[in-house]
C-alpha cells in the first residue's frame, strides 16, 4: 500500500503517441520522466511508475529498486508479466501489474490490467480511483484480449484481401455495417500502427503457435515496407 502523503507521485515513460493517450484517460498529476529507466533514485522518488513500452525492452533494474509501497505499471501485451518479471532477473520488491498499453487501446473507457499476484491489487485500485479510471482485470497472458481478438480480425481480413475476394474499403465497410465496431480492420490496424499489429500477432504466434494467429503474408509485406494500408510511409 502506498505511503500516507497528501498527493502519490506518478511518472510515466514511454513513446509520445501513448503518453498523450494516457494523460487524456487520468485525472491527476502526472510527471513524464524517462529518467526513471536509468536512474534509480529518480525511479524511487516516485510512487507509481507507469512504462507504456515496456514489453518492447528489458525491464530497466532501477525499477527494482523502487520503496516496497511502490507500484509499477508495465505495458504487458507483447510480453506477459510474468516474462517481464523474469526477463529482468531481479527480485521484485514493489507492487507490479500488467496494461494492456497498445495505441488506441489506452483510450478505452477500461483499462485491460492484469496481476501476478493478489497482494498488487488493492494498491493499483487505489491509484485507479485517484486517477478516476476504470479497469477489467485480465489473465495474464501475451496479449491480453482485447489485442489477440483486434489483431485476429485485422490479419483475417489481410486473407482476403490478399484473396482479392473484396477491397479493402469493401472489407472495412462491411465490418463496420455488419458488427458494429467503431473501425474496419484495416482502419484499425493504421490507428493501431501495423508495427503494433504485427508484432502483436507475432508474439501470440510464438506463445501459442494456434493457426488463427499465424500471420498473413500480405501484412508481414506492409510491416517489412513500413507501410500502412491506406498511406504509405512515404506518402
């Protein structure tokens, strides 16, 4: 449980695109430091550190070193928890959960979090009631839920496209019309960013090898060109 002062300090790190979506879903102060991947002072200065890349590096050891009231947030889609954890091999003192901290995701309404252990639970609730944001409590594996359902239907979709079945904007108006979502999949996948997509995809494939996962050859070409499906990064 977090220490009794008038305010918890909160910093967050990570790519811009995310840090602007996170402060747009929390209500309160919060500082953006990348210092605290470095510096373990820094790092321990504060209360909650949330890492929005984290599954796309090694967990930083001045994390570890953070006051046993401390709670660390690390963005878990690509890497679950518990391989963050073991990636780092260092004992962790401080509370630790899961995000799900995907482009766009971080927008939703609920967050999608997940624990390793029940004692990290009160702590992350409090900080969420302080921030006045929601939560959905997940299992902890690699991508989530939200990313493995998201990501299936957009590498579907590249099937058929890639079938010349139908065309894109086809496909994504009809996704839209039929389901309801708010975006077609190729719409998605560039709010998302292929990037995020594919090596999403990848590492589901990786963790589970099922063959709904596995990745079409048409989106690991964009991937590899660094193109989105409606403007290339060139364009």
């Amino acid at each position: 449980m977090f220490e009794e002062t008038d305010t918890v300090k909160t910093a967050v790190t990570g790519d811009a695109l995310r840090i602007g979506a996170f402060n747009t879903r929390v209500n309160g102060e919060i500082a953006v430091d990348d210092a605290v991947l470095h510096d373990a002072a820094r790092a321990a200065a504060y209360d909650v550190i949330v890492d929005l890349n984290a599954d796309e590096r090694s967990v930083p050891p001045a994390y570890f070193s953070a006051p046993d009231h401390a709670l660390l947030i690390l963005g878990a889609v690509k890497r679950s928890l518990t391989q963050l954890i073991h990636d780092a091999g260092i004992k962790v003192k401080c509370h630790v959960v899961g995000m799900n901290a995907l482009p766009l995701f971080i927008e939703n309404q609920r967050w999608e979090i997940s624990f390793g252990r029940n004692a990290d639970k009160e702590p992350f609730k409090k900080w969420a009631q302080e921030m006045k944001t929601d939560f959905l409590e997940v299992r902890d594996r690699v991508g989530m839920i939200t990313p493995r359902v998201v990501c299936m239907i957009i590498n579907e979709a590249c099937y058929t496209l890639q079938e010349g079945t139908a065309t894109k904007e086809d496909i994504d108006k009809g996704m839209k019309l039929g389901t309801n979502y708010p975006y077609g999949p190729f719409d998605w996948c560039d709010r998302i960013g292929i990037k995020e997509v594919y090596e999403t995809l990848e590492a589901i494939w990786n963790d589970t090898h099922d063959p709904r996962y596995k990745i079409c050859p048409l989106l690991k070409t964009k991937y590899l060109k660094g193109e989105s499906f409606y403007q290339s990064s060139a364009g």
